[in-house]
C-alpha cells in the first residue's frame, strides 16, 4: 500500500512539476532575474513570440489577434488609427487583449503600443487631446514643454491602457521639403533636439508610458516616404554621427528604454543599400556597441515597403529583422496563425545561432515589461472603463496646451514686424478668409466677423480665388502644402494685403516673401488657430522662433 503511495505521489509530482516550479511575471525578483528565468523556462516558440507585435483590423479586437495572444502569447499589439476612433472602444479593446494576455501561462502583459507624438500624428482620436506638437515646442525653444507634451499625452493613453508610445521623434528637420516628417521634428539642430526629446521622454515616462525614440539613424534628411518606397540618404558615416546620431547620443545617455529602427539605406555608410531596420552593422555594430544602447530596438512596420522590397517576403524580412538585432518586430496586420511567417521562424530556432539571438532579445523584452510594466509606479494593465467614460479632458492639460500655442506662433514676414502686426480690424477692412480647414474659419471669424468665406478644394483654381479676393481689402491664406503654395501665388499681383496663416510645415514660407505678413503655428489643433489669430490681432505677443536656419 505504501509503495503504491508514493508511486501515486511521484506521477502527480511530474505531472504538476511545470505549474509548480514555473516563473511568474508578478513573482518577486529583480527585471534581471526575473526576466532570465521566465525566459529560461520558455519552449523556444513561447520566447519566439515574445519579439512579436502586430496590428489588428477593426475597433474591436478581431478573432485572429486574440488567437495569437491566446494560442502563441505574443508580446504585443500595436494600435494603428484604423482602430482608434473611440476611446471607450479602444479602453474595451485593450483590456479584452490583456486579460488573454494574462491568463497564458507566465501570466505577462501585452506591450500596447501606438504613435501619439502629438501635433499631426494622433493614431487614437475620440477624446484625446489634439495638441501643437514637436515643431510648436521646437518654436518656443523650452524643455519643459517637452516634457509636459509627453506627460499629459502620456496620461491619456495610460487611462487607457496603452503602456508603450512611439515617441519622441528625434528627426531632423534636415530636408525642407520631407513630407513624412517636416512639423514632426522638434527642428534641424540636433542637440535642442536631442534636449527636447530627453524631455519629452522623461514626462511620458512620469506618466508610466514607456518612450520610444525613432526613427534610427534618421528620417529628416529625406525628402520620400519610407511608407512607399526606400529611401536612399546620400550622406557619410561621419556627417550621420555628427548630426542625425546626436539626438539618440544624448537619449541613450539618459538611459532611453527603447528605439525604432527606420527603413532607410545610406549607401555612402558601411550599411550600404541594406535598410537600416535589417542591417546588423547600423544595428550591433553602431547601435548597441559604439553608441552602447542597452534598451529594446524595434522595427518600424515590417510591411512598409522601404522593408517590404528589400527581401519582397515577409517571412524573409522578419528573420532578417530579427537576425540584424530587432527584439521586437512590428506588422501592420497580424498573418494567418499558421502562416509561413510563423512556420519559417520557428524552423530557424533549430539554427542555434538564431535560437541564441531570439533568446537573448526575449529577455531583453521580459526585462523591459518587469521594469516599467509591474510594480506600485505602473499603471493597471486592464485600463478603467468607466473613467474613459467619464472623459480624457483634463483643466490642466487643456490650459498648458494653450500656453504652448501662444509661446510657440512664429512670426515669419515681415522683417519689421510693426509695418503688418498688429492686423485691427479696422486696418483689414474686408477680410476673405481661404483655406480647407474648419478650426481656420471658426477662430477667423472671432476674429474678423463677417468675412469672405473661400473653402478651398482639390477643384479650387487661381481664377475661383482671385474672383473671391475682387471683393476683399485683406486676404488672409491658409497654407498646409505645395498645392496651397501653387494657388497662394496667384494672389502676387493681386494688389491685396496678403497673410498668410501657415500650419504644419513652415518650409513653404520660404519662397514667398512678397506677402503683407506670415505667422507659422506648426499644426491644425484649435488651440494652434486661436493662437495664430490671436497673435496677429496683436492680443497676444508671437514669441515663437523658427527651429532651423533660413
């Protein structure tokens, strides 16, 4: 009877040996011990999909996304703004992911990320705040206005539980005419902008969202979209380390938790043709062992073809990601759970090279959600839906970023600023109001009450405004692109006084300088067009500088 005791005994010690001598993530230990024991006991596919962060389609999560985080426990989601029109949605969203999450067997949370940089690029929407952005902040020049963007951009998403943000972009506004980044960067000097990000970072990391600097080694000094094809950045290694590198320099000292690789290729570097984001050299050798990074690198999406093309297979491109020094890979949508994507990456675990490489970012990411993603300091992980409910709106967020408006309008023409500002009402006469947003109108007409109203579309030409200006003394132009640039200089000969009233990127003021006045506010958010306003009435004073060289 006793010995068939202790045969029972021992079957069920086998059979309960994993439960019971398995890791936690909420076990007490260190990040590092944790980390390296959670990832120690992981099956090489359990570590594998650690390094995995993808996109989903829809408001609600779709079944595909909940079967990679039940079946293959991925490490994370990232929210694009297909998914992000709501943000009690968003709230619903987040935590039926996490709680998936959170059942698996080591009980580790979902990295949920997203691109909230503030300005123009605001991937969840509904209650969020819209906000002057990094070009505004570049313009007042104050890092406190970094760091107070990145903490209360940071509270929202915490409320909603979003613990990862790709942001602070470190860019530089180095090529006028890019259209990805322009009023992205904080502007072209790379220590104020390393000094602006630093900031930045710190106040979203006050806020418990962990930053990310990006895009590395540098988006700025290009004029194309790594969205639509790669970019190929004709400068030296030495020219990069002394400009583009000097923002992630001051970053990694101030110890930055995280940095998205971009895809970009500089052929007159080491790199070569290689994107950057695939590239072992920019990635092991400059990244982690000359500028001694020790946080987590990331890709930007897998599926942009400034990747895409390079291996033209997605499969390819993720083991090549992963192999170049990526511990996270991004993907836009989540591939069908057996698709070649997983199949193939887990058929090169047998290569021990690889297995070693996967292993080491695993922990590395396990190292990172035990930092930042557990204890007293971090938010709930499952956010609280009925104080989304309730509203995001906070007095003091809404207050700062009006002040960061007003500190930040720039005014550009004239030289002599007097012989233009303050525009009275009385000096306008009859004001024509032309653009194609609806903030410019509502605070154009507090303003100047009873304008012409020209709301200009794609089938706006120089005739239709130049018919609208006939009845006006004061033409007071909206520019956001190089289509309103084309239509504004019909206006030249037009023996009007022109103002213009420039949002977004301010390079397109560069090339007329034959208008009345020009005042740049850097974004389309309200409080941008109640200050620009305000500013050329002459209510407030226009403090701003441009943040580059003209």
């Amino acid at each position: 009877m006793r010995k068939k005791t202790i045969q029972i005994l021992l079957t069920l010690l086998i059979l309960t040996a994993a439960p019971l001598f398995s890791q936690k993530f909420s076990d007490a230990a260190s990040p590092s011990e944790l980390a390296a024991a959670i990832e120690k006991a992981m099956t090489d596919e359990q570590a594998l999909s650690q390094l995995l962060m993808f996109g989903w389609d829809g408001e609600d999560p779709s079944p595909l996304i909940m079967n990679w985080i039940r079946q293959r426990n991925i490490g994370g989601v990232k929210i694009f703004g297909r998914n992000a029109n709501n943000t009690v949605r968003v709230a619903r969203a987040v935590s039926e992911m996490q709680k998936a999450s959170l059942a698996s067997p080591f009980g580790i949370p979902l990295l949920v990320a997203t691109d909230q940089e503030g300005g123009w690029i605001r991937h969840i929407r509904g209650a969020t705040s819209e906000t002057p952005g990094n070009m505004a902040i570049g313009a007042s020049g104050y890092p406190r206005d970094a760091y107070l963007a990145g903490y209360y951009i940071g509270k929202e998403l915490a409320l909603l539980g979003v613990n990862m943000n790709f942001a602070p972009t470190v860019d530089l506004f180095s090529n006028r005419a890019s259209v990805l980044i322009g009023p992205r960067a904080f502007g072209s000097d790379p220590v104020k902008a390393g000094i602006l990000g630093a900031a930045y970072a710190r106040g979203q990391l006050a806020a418990g969202v962990i930053p990310t600097a990006k895009h590395f080694p540098g988006h700025g000094d290009t004029a194309l979209d790594s969205h639509g094809i790669l970019p190929r950045i004709q400068i030296t290694y030495d020219t990069l380390w002394d400009r583009e590198l000097i923002p992630y320099r001051m970053l990694i000292n101030e110890e930055i938790p995280a940095i998205m690789s971009g895809h970009l290729s500089f052929p007159l570097t080491e790199g070569g043709e290689t994107p950057a984001s695939l590239s072992s050299w920019f990635l092991r050798d400059v990244l982690r062992e000359k500028m001694n990074f020790k946080g987590i690198v990331i890709t930007d999406d897998l599926m942009m073809i400034g990747a895409a093309s390079y291996l033209r297979a997605i499969h390819l491109t993720a083991k090549q990601a992963i192999a170049a020094g990526n511990d996270i890979i991004l993907i836009f949508y989540a591939p069908p759970l057996n698709d070649q994507f997983w199949t193939h990456l887990v058929s090169s675990m047998k290569d021990e090279d690889f297995r070693s490489i996967v292993r080491v970012s695993a922990r590395r990411v396990l190292e990172l959600k035990l930092t930042y993603l557990r204890g007293e300091k971090s938010f709930p992980h499952i956010p609280d839906i009925a104080r989304v409910q309730k509203g995001l709106s906070d007095p003091d967020a809404s207050a700062f970023f009006m002040d960061l408006a007003a500190r930040s309008v720039t005014i550009v023409y004239p030289e002599d600023t007097k012989t233009a500002f303050p525009l009275t009402r009385e000096k306008a006469g009859r004001v024509l109001l032309a653009g194609k947003f609806t903030n410019f109108f509502v605070y154009g007409r507090i303003a100047f009450p009873n304008p012409v109203i020209l709301s200009i579309t794609p089938a706006t030409d120089s005739a239709a405004l130049l018919a609208y200006a006939r009845n006006a003394d004061t033409v007071i132009f909206c520019l956001s692109d190089s289509a309103d640039l084309r239509l504004l200089q019909s206006l030249r000969n037009s023996n009007k006084k022109v103002y213009v009233f420039s949002i977004l990127s301010p390079f397109h003021l560069e090339t007329i300088p034959w208008v009345t006045g020009a005042v740049a506010v850097y974004s389309y958010a309200p409080e941008s067009f109640a200050a620009g306003f305000s500013a050329i009435l002459g209510r407030i004073p226009a403090y701003g500088v441009l943040p580059y060289e003209r």
